[in-house]
C-alpha cells in the first residue's frame, strides 16, 4: 500500500501532505491512510533493488517476443528554484555556486510501446557509457528477451557491444565517434574494436532511427511529473526517479487496455 501510494504521489507531483488528503478523499481508496510522516520515513528506507523489481515485474506484463530497446540519459534538477532566481543568485555570486548539480538517470526503453524496462540513477559527474553496464544488469535480471539495442555516439565503445551482445544475445547498432583530426593527420585512422569497426559496414539505419522514442519517454515523464528530484542524498534521488518510471509504465499499461 505505501509503494502505491508513493507511486501516486510522484504521478500527480504533490507533496505528501497533499497526497495524504487526495487519498482520504477517494473512496476506491480501501484501507487505512498512512499519515505523511510514515511516508516520509518509508520513502527514505525503501531499497532501490526492491524498486527495480517493481519496474520489470510491471514492464514485463506485456513481453515474451524480440524487444528492440533504446538507451538515453537525461537529467533532473535538484533544485526548485526558477531559473531566474538562480542567473540572479549568479550575478551577484562571483562563485557561481548557487545550486545543487542534476541526477542524470540512463533509462533502457521499449521502442514499441514506450515501457521503461532498466532505470538507473547517478550524478551528473558520471559519464554515460560507464551506466549501460549497470542497465544490462537489469535486463538480465529482468528477463527480457532483448533482440538489439540502439544508443547514441555516447555509448561507442568496445565493451558495451560486447557485453550486450555476450550477456543479453542481442545485436547494438551505436554510431561510431568521428575520428579525430589529429588521428587523421597521423594516418592512425583504424577504428579499435571489431564490433565497432562492423558498425561501419553493418550499421542499420532504420532500426537506429527508433531510438527517439526513449527521448520521448524522456519528455512524457517530465511533462507530467516534473523535471525536478528532491534529495539529500544520490540514493533518495534515484529512489524518486524509480517511483516516476513505475508510475509511467502503469500507465501504459492503463494506455494499451492491460487489466492490472
């Protein structure tokens, strides 16, 4: 019941004082309301691994053929200020340390209906290649019957082909780098990698061109729940942007007419 609730909490982007009131008002709503305190205290000690189950138990309501998946990052403001505030804050503030940084979280997608099958959450500081690993944990883990992956130039390296094609048995159609200047000047212009070195002749075009879609899952979460996280803590944060993914796909599944 808590889980749901919180579930509900970050689709309607209310506080938890306002949730608590929405939900005492709702009669579909059966058995006790937790008060906005125990919410508060549960959402602080819910594991994150607990979470992750939660989103492929619910992804994986609608699966059991060839998904092509799509991987993107995007960010979340840690802070609400307006952006006014802060280039007014950054004027005055010769330092420029004004605000928190952003939680930058990698999302694996369903190009076919739009379902968030892996979600992780990190620091800005964290490159985007360094996470696809921790996203083929989770669809190993979820059990999805992965046929390729599509990702951006961030993602080209040798080991992510690897690993996707190793642990997941799918193929990954990932653009390669533009080659350096200076490489080019000194003939060293051989691309490291077999797999990447294939993408240069076996690089499928039109199943690449489907990896818009996790940047419009991207914006269908923000546009309704917001673009901003709260938290102390890096854990807190990914807490928050797990509950939006789940909300999300109980929501597709509501889209595509599955009974929960």
């Amino acid at each position: 019941m808590k889980i749901g609730a919180l579930i509900i909490r970050q689709y309607l982007d209310v506080s938890f004082r306002e949730l608590c009131s929405i939900l005492s008002s709702l009669k579909a709503w059966n058995g006790r309301i937790p008060d906005h305190s125990t919410l508060v205290k549960f959402s602080s000690r819910v594991d994150t691994g607990s979470l992750d189950k939660v989103l492929q138990a619910v992804a994986g309501m609608l699966y059991g053929r060839g998904i092509t998946a799509a991987v993107d990052s995007t960010g979340f403001s840690c802070s609400g200020a307006s952006r006014h505030f802060v280039k007014r804050l950054k004027e005055m503030n010769s330092t420029g340390s004004v605000r928190r940084g952003f939680s930058k979280a990698s999302l694996a997608v369903d190009t076919d209906i739009k379902m968030i099958l892996a979600c992780d959450c990190v620091g800005s500081e964290h490159a985007d290649v360094k996470r696809m690993t921790f996203l083929v944990d989770d669809l190993v883990e979820g059990g999805f019957n992965i046929r390729c992956v599509v990702a951006d130039k961030g993602y080209d390296a040798e080991y992510v082909h690897v690993e996707i094609k190793e642990r997941l048995n799918a193929v990954a159609f990932i653009p390669v780098r533009k080659i350096e200047p200076a490489r080019i000047e000194s003939k060293k212009v051989t691309t490291k990698g077999f797999n990447r070195g294939r993408m240069k002749f076996f690089f499928d075009q039109g199943t690449y061109d489907r990896r818009f879609q996790v940047e419009t899952v991207n914006s269908m979460i923000k546009r309704k729940m917001g673009d901003t996280v709260y938290g102390r803590t890096e854990p807190s944060r990914h807490r928050g942007v797990l509950f939006r993914c789940i909300a999300h796909n109980i929501r597709r599944l509501m889209d595509v007419g599955h009974s929960l």
